[in-house]
C-alpha cells in the first residue's frame, strides 16, 4: 500500500482502536494528512472516510487544524518580527490589515474602440483533415 509501508489492504479496513487521538496529535505537529497517517500507521484513506462519516472526528479534526494554523502564524510572525523576512512582513500585513494593504492592480481587456475582444478560431477542430472546411470559420466577440 502506497505511503504506509509495511500495511497490506487488510490494515485499511482494520484500523487500531484508538488511533485517532494520536493521528489528531500528530496532525497539529507535521500540519500533513499523509504524514500523520504514517506516523499512526492508518492510510489516510481511512482519515478522509472517518471525517466523511463521524461528525465529532471532523469537529476534533477542525480543531486541530485551528491549532495547526495558529502555530504556522506564530511561525511567520516570528521570521517577520525576529528574522527581518521582508516577505513575510508583506504577507502578514496583506492578512490581517487587508484593506490598507491589498493589491491594487486591475487589468481590463477590450477589442478595438473599447469593444468586445475578437477571438478568431484558427486550426478548428471542427475543420476536416484536408484542410476542407466542416463548419464555418467562427469570430466570437
């Protein structure tokens, strides 16, 4: 089985009881399905089933994402605050003062005299082998 290695198929219907604490724990640790499966030796195919099926499991789980995103925000905060990370200094101000330092850019297409852009379709699918023409030539705009 990819990804748990020493499993066989018989593993992913027989789960170990209890394995879902851990797989929470090591969830907010490695903030990676995969990875967190591996470490409880649970294929991950079993997570995606559970948090399908058991609405308390998918609450833990949210929580435990939370939890996981917080530590990567302490994490960025610290690059940006003790390490001078200019980029991240730039992203953490985009998101929690968004507003004042959002991206300002806005791109407009127009065709000739601020009209619709004409498209001309060139090698049509629709065209015959020969070169024959099947349907019509078609400008969109």
């Amino acid at each position: 089985m990819a990804g748990v290695k020493g499993m066989g198929s018989r593993s992913q219907k027989t789960a170990k009881k209890g394995w879902e604490k851990r797989f929470l724990a090591a969830f907010v640790e490695t903030g990676n399905m995969t990875t967190a499966a591996e470490q409880v030796k649970v294929h991950r195919s079993i997570v995606y089933a559970r948090l399908k099926k058991d609405a308390k499991f998918k609450e833990m789980f949210d929580e435990a994402e939370a939890e996981c995103i917080s530590r990567l925000e302490d994490v960025a905060r610290d690059m940006a605050l003790k390490e001078n990370h200019p980029t991240m200094v730039i992203f953490l101000l985009k998101c929690r003062a968004g507003d004042k330092y959002k991206d300002r850019a806005t791109v407009e297409h127009t065709g000739a005299n601020d009209g619709p852009i004409e498209v001309v379709y060139v090698n049509d699918w629709r065209r015959g082998r020969d070169g024959s023409d099947a349907g019509e030539e078609r400008v969109c705009g």
